[in-house]
C-alpha cells in the first residue's frame, strides 16, 4: 500500500464505522484470516495489508482497501455455520465448544 496522503487513510474506528460493524468484528476477520490452522475456502476474498508503525499502535487503510473489505464481508458466510464459526468460538468458553460440537460441515469430516 503506498501512502500518499495521511488524511486519505482510515483508522479501524472508521473502516468498522464505514462496514457498519464493529471493530471487534474487524478484529476477528484479521484474525481468522491470518491463522494458518483454520479452514479458508479457495473462494475467500483476499484481506487487505494496513498499515502499522508499530506492533501495538493504530492501523490505517486506505479506499481500496475499503472496495476490499467491503467484498470480503459480501462473501463471509454468517452464523455458526459459517467459516469463521471455529474461529469465534474460541472466545465463547464452554458454549462455544458445544457448538462447535454441534456443528457438522464437509470441511471438518
């Protein structure tokens, strides 16, 4: 991603705001889609890079980015059966283990 102008670029407040989803939720896209142990389908629209100075400081995207992100949360499947389901359930302690035990797809046979 080249920076042409700081102004230009989106922190992740805005990004989420733009989605109408939380950052939290952004948080979790990242996150599932960098962990190289979780199922991707080959269908999965590519996250975009952002930019970060430092490990902990604050994330910035840009408009094509955006165009990015915004087709990837087309594509995402919903609900607990959806891709990201092992991913988030992770969070959820106890209940999400019997979800996931619930929870039967062709990718986990």
């Amino acid at each position: 991603m080249v920076v042409k102008n700081k102004a230009d670029l989106l922190t992740a407040s805005k990004v989420a705001q733009k989605l109408d989803i939380s950052v939290a939720t952004l948080n979790n896209w990242y996150g599932w889609y960098n962990d190289t142990s979780m199922y991707r389908p080959d269908n999965c629209p590519e996250l975009p890079m952002y930019i970060q100075a430092t490990p902990h400081g604050p994330r910035y995207w840009d408009q094509e980015a955006l165009t990015k992100l915004r087709r990837f949360k087309r594509w995402i499947p919903k609900g607990r059966a959806g891709v990201m389901g092992a991913y988030n359930a992770k969070a959820w302690g106890l209940r999400g283990k019997r979800a996931l035990e619930n929870k039967k797809t062709d990718h986990d046979e």
